[in-house]
C-alpha cells in the first residue's frame, strides 16, 4: 500500500474511532436520562439548521444534547471527560465562525432548553437562560416595565452573545451587557457548578466580559434590569451619492453624543444589484427630543420606517427582518479611534472606500452582499462601563471610537475561499489604514482592541486586548481549568493559551 493510501486509510480509521466515540457518549448521556437526538430525527434537523450562517447549517454533529438544567450541563462535561471527541456549545446560533457554536461530529450541546426568564421584583433583576433570543427575554419580563441589555436584533441568542460583551441599543445609558451581569452560573471543567459575582470568584466574574468560552459553560445569568416604556426607533435609508455627508454625520453624532437615551448603527450595503445604506436608530422613550437625530434627517433619507412602538420587544421583533435566512454568512471587525472634525472627511472617506473597493472584487460571487456597519463607542458608554465594574476589553473613559462590523453573505461553498480572502484584505486593509492615519498623526496613537462579538476565526482578539486584561484571564483559566479542557476540547472560539 503506498504511502498516501496508508495515511487516507489511517485517517479514515481515526475519524471513524471519533464518530464511534461520540456516539458512545451520545449513548452513554441518553441512558442518564439527557435529552439526545440524532441525525434524521426532527428536533436534530430542525436544531442543526437554526442558524444564520447556511455554512454552520452544514455541519453535523454525531448527536445534539439539549440539557435542561445546571445538573445535566455538569454531567455532560464529566462524560466527555471519558472521550477524545470535541463539542461545541450552542445559544441561538448567530455567530457565523464554523466550529464555535457549532460542530462536525463530535457534541453539540444545544442550550435551547434553558430558556427560563424569572424575574425578581424585590431585587430587579432578571435570570435569563442561554438558550434564549434577546426578544424572548424580553418578552419574558412582559407587564414588569423593565427590560435587560441586550441585542439590536430580536434573533440574537443571549449566550454568546453575553461572553463576547455585548453592544445594545441601552449601552449608552448601561454600559455593555455584561457590565449589566449580577451573577454567572456556571458549570466548570472538572464538572462542578459555582456562582461567580462581585464576591464569590471574583476573577472568573471579570473573565466572562469578553471572555468567550474559555472558562466554563454558563447556564444561567443573573441581569440588572432597568425601567422601560415605549420606545422609538426604525430605519432609514439613504442612497449612495449621500456618502460623504453619512460619514460626516456618523463622526460628529459620535463626538458630539446628544443624548444617552439615543442610540444608531448605520450600515452600508454593497452587492451587484444593491448600494444603500441602512441606518437602524433608537430612542429610549416615545419620541426623540428634537435635534438628537437632525444631522441624518437633514440629509434627506430615501425612506423613513421610523414610529413609536409601545413595547421594546416589538422594536427587536421588527428588526429581525434584516437577518438573512439561507445563505452562507461571514463576520469580521476593526475597531477606529474617533478622527477629529478637521481630518474626519479623510478618514472616514478613506475606511470606507477600502471596503467598498474590497467588495467589489467580489461582486461576481453568486448572492454576494457586503456590509459595513458603523457602531459609535463614545465615551458616554466607556465611562458606563467602568463605573459598573468594567471588563476585559476595557477601553478608556477619554477616547471615543467607532467599531467597525463587516459582514458577507453569499450563496454557495464555491464561493467561500474567495470570500475568506476577501474578509482578509477586508480587515487588514481598515488596519493598515488606520495605523497609517496614526503615523500621519491624523489618528491618535491609542489602544484598540477587537470587539470579539464581531470578531472573524482568524483575527487576534488576545493579542488585541491589552497585557493585563489578557494575563488575568490566563490566570483565571489556569485556576479553573488547569487542563485546559475547554481550549482543547471545544471545536472553536478565540483560545486563551
């Protein structure tokens, strides 16, 4: 047998033994009473194609587990403890990296049933479960007049979506969602189920903010809940020859930050038979005071879906609308400092004419749609952050800044190296930019983390994040989980070494 033919042959024997022992603990969980389903049957096909990204939707995992409690979840990771095989954990299966909420072979251990939202009027806070959407939590808190921080899109799942930090339409107010996390429940590597908050596990309660799913399974969170009414909010849409005065409208909105309540992300979006742009604005209240939105009104948008909308919960409902259900989806980001009004035409002209022109080398690519999204950070949320115990990513209460979100979506696998390639320049492209701005001294020259929520598979969120922030999340991993079960065992995320 030639060599080659050895190794295929070796190869296929090991992904066999793999399968084999994923099936044994998919076994060995139903007998102990784990809810385990299996390829072909409903619940597995209906949960392996609940995701946004059809790329994620392609992969299959041996069995899908669907715990319904802390008990379950801890019983789940003592029997992987006895395989070789890889898991993936699963929330509502926004993010699009292959492999981090979901699995080729191996375990995937779907949160879908822990979806309880208990609300505590003595203490206004809220237990939201992972296997939530945000529009599900807030429809859970119904009739209580208030409301947790959480996603722009109903669609969200809660679980990622919170270890990644978490940018809400009420950040300007409360800082990041999980500045607004009470308590973590929270299964570790060794099986065994503790609380992490302001007093018990200190370390591993400030890990989680921006942590990922380097440290543990969380199956409950404990939020700090805040009073809300009717709401304002909808989407404008601006043609394209409106470019300039956007991009101006964007930096002045974010340095000049009119008022806590109000919040924007706008989006531009470029394919072969689209270029628009997408504004989605908040106000949390019945209606804007006048002026806190006039630097986008006064540039005339094409259409203006914006009203008063007497639940909150209706306003992430409607947004669900701009999720893009059936095609292959890809994320990526790059984070800006704010550039000053006298250099902020160049600059801001100049991030987006490099995405722009990366987008266009794609536009051949069947169902391709790219989009930049322009998210502010000003100070106003920074300096919430900090005051409400702060995070891993830590960014200073002096310096405002725009996160930038880049998203692909297409049609088919073929086109998935190229739109790879493409992510790539996307990013890097914004980086050099940004870094050459610095140089230039157009940009000051300040730290600049990665939002990970918004981070592709191959960017260095680690290596983005400054050293402390990064060294005390290394110790926490080395004190809960000194094995490193969950770098070595989970399928993806961003690994903490």
């Amino acid at each position: 047998m030639r060599l080659a033919s050895r190794l295929r042959y070796a190869l296929g024997i090991s992904a066999a033994l793999s399968t084999l022992a994923a099936a044994d603990v998919c076994s060995t969980l139903q007998t102990r009473g784990v809810k385990v389903d299996a390829p072909l049957k409903v619940k597995y096909e209906t949960e392996v194609h609940d995701y946004w990204s059809a790329a994620c939707a392609d992969l299959r995992p041996t069995c899908i587990v669907f715990p319904s409690s802390a008990e379950e979840v801890a019983d789940i990771v003592r029997q992987l403890h006895n395989t070789d095989d890889l898991f993936a954990v699963k929330s509502g299966g926004h993010m699009p990296n292959n492999g981090f909420a979901s699995i080729q072979d191996g375990v995937l251990i779907s949160t879908k049933a822990l979806n309880n939202v208990q609300y505590d009027q003595d203490t206004q806070t809220a237990v939201v479960g992972p296997g939530l959407a945000w529009e599900d939590a807030q429809k859970g808190l119904e009739g209580t007049g208030r409301t947790v921080v959480g996603g722009r899109l109903g669609g969200v799942g809660v679980g990622g979506y919170m270890l990644g930090g978490g940018l809400s339409f009420l950040s300007s107010q409360y800082g990041w969602a999980a500045n607004n996390v009470v308590n973590f429940e929270i299964v570790l590597a060794n099986g065994t189920i503790v609380n992490a908050n302001a007093k018990e596990n200190t370390d591993l309660f400030h890990s989680l903010k921006g942590g990922g799913n380097n440290f543990g399974i969380v199956t409950a969170y404990t939020l700090q809940t805040h009073p809300i009414g009717k709401v304002w909010g909808g989407n404008y849409v601006f043609t394209p020859d409106k470019t300039p005065q956007i991009l101006d409208a964007i930096r002045d909105f974010t340095e000049y930050y009119p008022d806590d309540k109000a919040a924007i992300i706008v989006t531009s979006e470029h394919g072969a038979l689209i270029d628009t742009w997408i504004m989605f604005l908040f106000y949390d209240g019945p209606s804007p005071p006048e002026g806190v939105f006039s630097n986008f009104t006064a540039i005339g948008p094409l259409s203006d879906s914006t009203k008063t909308w007497d639940g909150y919960y209706d306003l992430l409902k409607n947004n669900d609308k701009f999720i893009l259900h059936g095609f292959r989806y890809t994320i990526g980001t790059e984070t800006t400092p704010l550039p000053n009004k006298t250099v902020g035409a160049e600059v801001m002209q100049t991030l987006y004419d490099n995405w722009y022109n990366t987008t266009e080398t794609v536009l051949d690519v069947t169902g391709m749609l790219g989009s930049m999204a322009f998210q502010p950070m000003p100070k106003t949320i920074t300096s919430k952050a900090k005051a409400l115990g702060g995070d891993l990513l830590s960014l200073p209460t002096d310096q405002d800044y725009i996160i930038i979100e880049l998203d692909y979506s297409w049609s088919f696998a073929a086109g998935d190296n190229r739109i790879d390639f493409a992510m790539q320049n996307t990013y890097t492209g914004l980086n050099s930019a940004i870094e050459g701005f610095i140089d230039s001294g157009h940009l000051p020259d300040v730290y600049r983390p990665l939002f990970m929520n918004d981070a592709y598979f191959r960017q260095d969120y680690w290596g983005r994040i400054k050293t402390e922030s990064r060294e005390m999340a290394l110790e926490t991993r080395k004190r809960y989980d000194p094995e490193m079960f969950f770098q070595k065992r989970t399928s993806g995320g961003f690994r903490l070494g």
